[in-house]
C-alpha cells in the first residue's frame, strides 16, 4: 500500500494504471467507442483519451466529471487509489479524493 502521510491524515495515492483501466472498462461497458467519447469531449483526436486508458496521464477535473456524467457514474467511481477502503483497521478519517468531504473508511 502507497500511502503518503499528510500531517496527521493518510490520503490515497491516484492509481494511473487501474484508473485507466477503469476508464476503459466503464466506456466499453457503456457501449460508447473511444470516437463517440472523443466527439463528446470535443476533442479533434483520440490520443488524449488513449493516454487515459493506458495509465499515461489523467484527464483534467472538468474532463472527469464528463467522464462520470456520460459513464452515468460519480467521479470517485472512475479514480482508482491504491488505499484499500475496506481497510478501516486504523481507525484515521479520510476525504473522498475529489469532495474533500471526511468519511469512515
């Protein structure tokens, strides 16, 4: 587990590799070709989005939340962390990756 300690609060590490992978399994799921996505994102070519699926990079906040709004699912679905959230065993609050808002993990 990749956990970086920020003061007193452990926050989760963005998993380049299985969000992409999310992405993609999310977009094969919802019957959409990476042209359709492109097309909805505006987009003139689909690198971006193949860089995306690969782990190379991520896509931007606003490009995410199009993302989980044409995926009909929220942003954290699509991000993938290396924290395991069924592990509450230390007991240490920790914020959705996007909201900020605390919760029990």
């Amino acid at each position: 587990m990749n956990v970086r300690a920020v003061g007193v609060v452990r926050v989760p590490v963005i998993d380049l590799t299985a969000t992409g992978q999310n992405i993609k399994n999310l977009r094969v799921s919802a019957g959409i070709s990476v042209r359709d996505l492109q097309n909805v994102l505006g987009f003139t070519n689909p690198q971006a989005i193949y860089k995306w699926q690969n782990g190379d990079c991520m896509p931007s906040i606003d490009n995410l939340v199009i993302l989980a709004a044409v995926f009909g699912v929220t942003v954290d679905e699509i991000l993938v962390t290396d924290e395991d959230p069924a592990d509450d065993s230390d007991g240490i609050q920790r914020c959705s990756v996007i909201t900020g808002i605390s919760v029990q993990w």
